[in-house]
C-alpha cells in the first residue's frame, strides 16, 4: 500500500556490511593506537560508542557495498509513491549520510547517541510514529525479528528460513533474494593461493640437502603451514585497513571484504583463531624461527598501516618478507643460511615488488589517472620503476653465476658446472616477466600469473631438474 510506509534497515540489508564495524576499521587505520580507546568508549553504553565511532572515523558512504536487488526495490517503490524511511541501529551522521548520497529516503530514524535504536528499541520508535501494524518492514536477520512483528508487512532480504517462519506466524511476506555467501569468498578472503608464496620456506630443506631426512621435512610442514595461517591473518587484517580504497580500486573492489560477501566482524574473529593456530604450531618449533614469523607480523602490520605509502621503501620492504620466509625455514630445521641465498633472494624479490607496482602504475596511466589509490607513486613513476626492477633481475641472475664459481658450491654439488644452464633459464624468466609487464599483459601480482602460466612451470622444472642432475 503506498500509504504505509516502509521502513528499510541499512547494516546487513541496505548495505552487505556493517557501519559500525567499517567505522571502527576506519578509524583503527588512521591511529592504530585508538584501537585501545574503544573499548572504553563502549563503558558509556552502544549508543554513545556508536556516536563517539562515527564522529571520529569518516568513511565515504559513496563507497558502501549497496545492495543491487535491495536498491532495485527500493527504486520501484519510490517509483510508485511509496513514502520510505531509513530506520537504523547505526548512527545518525552515517544514516544522514547514506540517506543524502542515494536521495531516496523521505526520513531517517537512527541512533543518536543517547538511544540505540536496535530490536525493540527500533519497533516502538516505529509504532510511535507510524502506528501497530500501520508500517512495512525490510530487514535481514534475526534481530529484525521483533520488528517485523509489530510491522504490517516483511520485506525479508536473503534469509529464507526467516521468512517461511515469519508466514507461518500469518505475517504477509515479500522476499527478496540475495546471493549466498557460503565457503567461497571466504577461501578467497582467506587468499589460500597465496600460501604458494611459504614455499620458499622449503628452500633451506632443498638447498642444504635434507629432502629425504623425515624429521627436517616434518619441521619444514609446519613451518609451512604456520607462515600460512599467518599469512592468511595478515591478508584479511590489510584488506580490513584498505576497504575505502580497495573500493576505490577497478579489480580490488570485487574482494570479499570489500564487497560485503565476508562480513567484517567475521574476518576479525578469523583473525584471532589464525594467529592461535599459528602460534600453537610455533611452539613445536625452534624459538628462532617463532622469533622471525613474529617479526614477519610486525613488518606487515607496518606495511599495512603505513610503509606501503613510501615509495621504494615499500618494495624493499616486500622483498624482505619474501627473503625472511626463507631465513624462518632455515630456523625451523636448524640449518645456517648461505650468504649467496640471501643475496639472490633479495635481488630476484625487489624486482618481483617492482614489477607489480609498474603494473600498478600503468594501470593507473592508461586511465589517465595520477595517483595510485593506497601507494605513493604516481602515473609518471612507470619508466623509473622499470629501470630498477630490470637491474634487480640481472642482479639475482649474476648472484647465482658467481655462486656457482665459489668454494662452497663444490661441498654441496658433484657436477657444479651444470648449474651453468640453470643461468639462462633464471635471466630468460625474470626478462619474460618484465616483457610481458611492459606489454599489460602481466597481472598486478606475479606470483598469481606464475601460478596460471605453463611457461613458468616449464621453465620451473628445468631449472629444478638441472640443480638435480648437478647434486
């Protein structure tokens, strides 16, 4: 009926995510050391946390991941007379703030610092000024249970058991659907093709010769799988720092986080039980190596939060992570690292971060955009960056030439002088990459063409079997 208004919820149902927990994120990003006030600020009850959150932390509410089949009824209704109103548990500058970006509300009901206007609280602001029964309601979840109870009519989003129990009561249903979340996005929140990257732990297993002792591969398999889960942790936790400018981003703005598909509190939670279950297989390791993934954390939260905005130093930075799973691996079967190894990891790294920020960059150039959303660089910086990332690549490729003429190389290898074809292959695939980068047709991540690219599996297992045939 167009004289009865319909009252639509914004967390959950409006919106796939939660302006609370988005506030919160926001404001954690801008001063990490916030993150120890909140708690204090929800002493002063739900209302007043909300309040003190949204004044504190802005996110642009251009940006929130609106429903499109939510969004779509909303319109048809407007379309038709319907007088709609925005009724939400969120704060009102948020509320004020969505309702002014979409224009289609003509009023708002929200939290406003003294009352948290939530369940019941929510359905007796809406009888008072509606009326029992004389309001229509859209929400999403159980909370909005006593709601719909006292509205004349359900709009229920995405959640199909809620609505047969709501027509079982004699309630009128309308439902409207909603792609399921389920296990996918969360895989892929959780980036498990990203865990290729913690095989480099296995290189000290590999290069020492040990691969067939049981105790030294066992140790290596949790190492493993502990820089994993960590990893894991540490993905979520930067997509949750970066959700405004992921959204921001033409490819990044389909993550699950950013997308609402995984929901904020969830990839908090998800957070805290990784980090356990990484810590818990840790303790079955040398201390060492719990020292460097602890040092892995602390670099990333500080990528995260803020090294990521420094050009140059943000690559470096890269490549150490990627030099310091090798050096984790080396401590978890308690073997020295070779200064070589070292040495062409760092070289053979810098140019993979190089690569991937070129991309970055002539993305953003052949938008004609100036500046990449999240890091320092600019449109401009392409040419540079190609420069150092080349020089890099010839640098790893030398490293490993001169390794192959030290002494230590005869200890380890029976026939060294067939590392010699290891050498054109290491300098053909790094030349490749930054070939197919100059090209556009290299994705933002290496790792994740590699994983796609028969040429580099081909290219892999040469240089494997040759390393074999000189051992």
């Amino acid at each position: 009926m167009k004289e009865v208004p319909l009252a639509v919820d914004l967390d959950g149902t409006l919106v796939r995510t939660d302006t609370l927990w988005e506030s919160g994120a926001a404001r954690v990003r801008r001063d990490p050391l916030a993150a120890f006030a909140l708690p204090f600020w929800l002493l002063r009850g739900r209302a007043a946390f909300k309040s003190e959150v949204a004044r504190r932390a802005e996110i642009d509410v251009a940006l929130l991941p609106y429903d499109a089949n939510v969004l779509r009824e909303l319109r048809r209704q407007r379309a038709e007379g319907r007088w709609l109103v925005l009724a939400t548990a969120s704060d009102s500058r948020i509320a004020e703030g969505v309702a002014r970006h979409l224009g289609l509300f003509d009023a708002v009901l929200a939290s406003d610092g003294v009352r948290n206007l939530k369940r019941e609280a929510k359905a007796e602001a809406l009888v008072e000024r509606y009326g029992e029964g004389r309001f229509d309601y859209m929400g999403e979840d159980r909370h909005d249970v006593p709601v719909w109870k006292r509205a004349g009519a359900a709009y229920v989003v995405g959640a199909r058991a809620l609505a047969r129990g709501l027509e079982s009561s004699g309630k009128v249903v309308h439902e409207i659907p909603r792609e399921p979340g389920g296990a996918v996005p969360l895989l892929r929140a959780l980036r498990v093709y990203q865990w290729a990257k913690n095989l480099l732990v296995f290189v000290p297993l590999a290069t020492a010769h040990l691969l067939l002792l049981p105790g030294a591969v066992m140790a290596a398999v949790l190492a493993f799988t502990a820089f994993s889960l960590a990893a894991s942790a540490v993905y979520l936790a930067n997509d949750l720092a970066d959700l405004q400018d992921d959204r921001r981003h033409p490819v990044k703005r389909a993550r699950p986080l950013a997308a609402g598909e995984v929901a904020i509190g969830t990839a908090a939670m998800l957070i805290v039980l990784l980090l356990a279950g990484s810590a818990a297989l840790c303790a079955l390791l040398p201390p060492a190596f719990g020292a460097l993934l602890a040092t892995y954390l602390a670099a990333n939260l500080a990528y995260s939060l803020r090294i990521k905005r420094i050009p140059v130093v943000d690559v470096f930075v890269l490549a150490g992570l990627y030099t310091l799973r090798i050096l984790a691996g080396a401590a978890a079967i308690a073997v020295p690292v070779s200064h070589w190894l070292l040495g062409f990891s760092l070289f053979a790294f810098l140019s993979l971060a190089l690569v991937k920020r070129f991309v970055e960059v002539s993305n953003v150039a052949s938008r004609d955009e100036v500046n990449v959303a999240g890091r320092g660089y600019v449109a401009g910086d392409g040419e540079l960056l190609a420069m150092l990332g080349t020089a890099s690549a010839s640098l790893s490729v030398l490293v490993f030439a001169l390794y192959i003429t030290s002494p230590q190389v005869v200890v380890l290898y029976r026939a060294p002088a067939l590392l010699w074809f290891a050498v054109p292959l290491l300098l053909y695939w790094m030349s490749r990459i930054w070939f197919l980068a100059h090209r556009g047709a290299l994705h933002e991540d290496p790792l994740l063409f590699a994983l796609h690219d028969p040429v580099s599996y081909v290219t892999g297992l040469a240089i494997f079997l040759t390393m074999l045939a000189a051992t």
